[in-house]
C-alpha cells in the first residue's frame, strides 16, 4: 500500500482518556444545548427554508427535539413506542434513517413547535442527569439502527452532541442567526461517535469490491485509520503503525461538516481545510463511509 504512517502525520492526539474525553463531552453537550435552546427562541421564522433541501426551519428543529426524547429514552426507565416509530422493511440502514428522519419530524404538531426549545432545555438535562457517573462504556440499546443494536454511552453522548451542532446549523442558516461549530466540539464528536458510526453508514453496493485503508488525521487530534475491505469497513482510534493507501488531513470542523454533507468537499480542499496525500489520495473520493449519522444526503 501507500506511505508509512508514522512519517510527516500530524493532527495525532497521542492518546487519549476515555473517561476525561468523556466528561468533556459530556460539558459540550451541555454548552451546546443552552445555545441551542437560545437560538430556538430567536428563530424569527419557523416556516423559512432551513439549511436543508425539503425542510423549513420548524421541521429541523422537530427533528432535533426527536432525537432528544430518543437519546434520553435509552438511558432512563420512560417508555418509547418503537414498534410505532421505527419504519418496517427498510432495506438498507440508509433507508431506515431516511424513513425515521421523516417520521421525526411528524412527531411535534403546530402547538408542540412553538416549545421545541423548552423540550430540547429538558430532555438534554434528563440525559445527562440520567448518565452522571456512568462509565463511558456502559452500554446503551440503540433500536433505530436495528433490531438489538447497542451504543456505548460515550459514543451516544458524542451522537447527541453532534445532532444539536449540525442541526443547530441547519436552523441558523435558515434563521440567517450566527451559529459556531468550534474545533474542539468537532474533535470530540470525531473521536466519540465515529469509529462506531462509520462502519454502520457504509454503503455496503457501493463498497463491494473494494479494498482501501486511509489514515484520517485530524489536526489536533484525533487520529482514525479506516479500512474498508469485503464490503464493510472498521474505523479504530490510535491505531498501531500500519501503511495506508492515502492520508487525509482535515481541519476537525470542516471534516465534521464534509462527513455530514452540510460543506462540499470541493470547497474544503479549495480552502486548505481538507488535503489528501499518499500513493492512492482518489480513493477516498469513491465508496467510503457516508455521513456519520447515516443520514442520505444532507440529513
């Protein structure tokens, strides 16, 4: 394969604590969500077109106070009806992402849209009240990526804290508000949820046949080799010295927003924000790991 790892790498963490790392997601969610209960509340138009294609500013904010009430049903004793919210027979993760996103959306009615920040203010203070001195690695069940699925809690706190940072910036473009995706909430959200959601968002068509391992280094860390191989991929943290086809170096921000679909990778190279090195650097244009979240397209 291509160039050793070890040489000219940066953006490597050299190590991390799970339990501090933890925490500290943990204090970003909380910050983030009282910004994001902020600009709710400012939002002058619920109906005005959001950053995504087919949703007004109320649907992306619905689907943002959805996630809430699921994240926190999976760490507390309330009762979710899953077998009326989960879509039946979607045949690919894709899919069944696609299909609940819609469903999310359909779960707050006029009334209910009107208090999203109040539900958002509350259901993030249940989740992190309900996991105050778990271990990062408690497991948590995760049924909407199917039947039996299961998070870590670390990786669920990272899932939850990149939902209100990306979905925040839905809202706030459409809202024309100012709404900051800091580097060091990036790394975290990097770091926590995706070695375990890349895997899951491969689109197993169009990585059939494929064999590729790419370094990602993150300036400032973390550090993720990625291998796809047989029509699935693994995606591990600090992993041990290895040759790669290609190394992507990335602002944590930028790769954040390109992995979710909310920047064009075009416009990330064109910035100095995302560069590809490495004997093969094209193949990390073609059938890798979708957006974290598995959502199709911008969702």
């Amino acid at each position: 394969m291509g160039t050793d790892s070890t040489r000219g790498a940066t953006g490597t963490d050299g190590g991390h604590d799970p339990a501090v790392e933890h925490e500290r997601t943990r204090a970003a969610l909380a910050d983030v969500n009282a910004r994001l209960v902020r600009l709710l509340g400012d939002v002058p138009d619920p109906d005005a077109p959001s950053g995504l294609p087919g949703w007004s500013v109320g649907d992306a904010g619905a689907h943002l106070a959805a996630a809430h009430l699921a994240f926190c049903s999976i760490v507390t004793d309330e009762p979710m009806d899953w077998d009326a919210l989960l879509p039946a027979g979607a045949p690919t993760f894709a899919a069944r992402i696609r299909d609940l996103n819609a469903t999310s959306i359909a779960l707050f009615g006029p009334e209910e849209r009107a208090r999203l920040g109040e539900v958002v203010a509350e259901r993030g203070a249940t989740f992190l009240r309900a996991t105050r001195g778990l271990a990062p690695d408690t497991p948590v069940l995760a049924p909407w990526y199917g039947e039996g699925a299961e998070l870590t809690l670390a990786t669920a706190t990272g899932l939850l804290l990149s939902e209100s940072l990306v979905h925040g910036l839905d809202i706030a473009r459409g809202a024309r508000l100012p709404w900051r995706i800091g580097p060091d909430e990036a790394r975290l959200v990097l770091g926590q949820a995706m070695p375990t959601v890349m895997p899951l968002a491969l689109d197993p068509v169009r990585a059939r046949g494929v064999d590729l391992a790419f370094d990602l280094a993150l300036t400032g860390g973390p550090r993720l080799a990625v291998v796809v191989a047989d029509g699935r991929a693994t995606v591990t943290r600090d992993a041990p010295p290895r040759r790669y086809d290609c190394r992507i170096t990335a602002d944590p921000a930028t790769f954040l927003l390109v992995s979710f679909r909310r920047t064009p990778i075009w416009r990330a190279v064109a910035l100095g924000r995302l560069r590809a090195g490495g004997r093969r650097p094209w193949l990390t244009s073609g059938p890798g790991p979708t957006s974290p979240s598995g959502r199709n397209r911008a969702r």
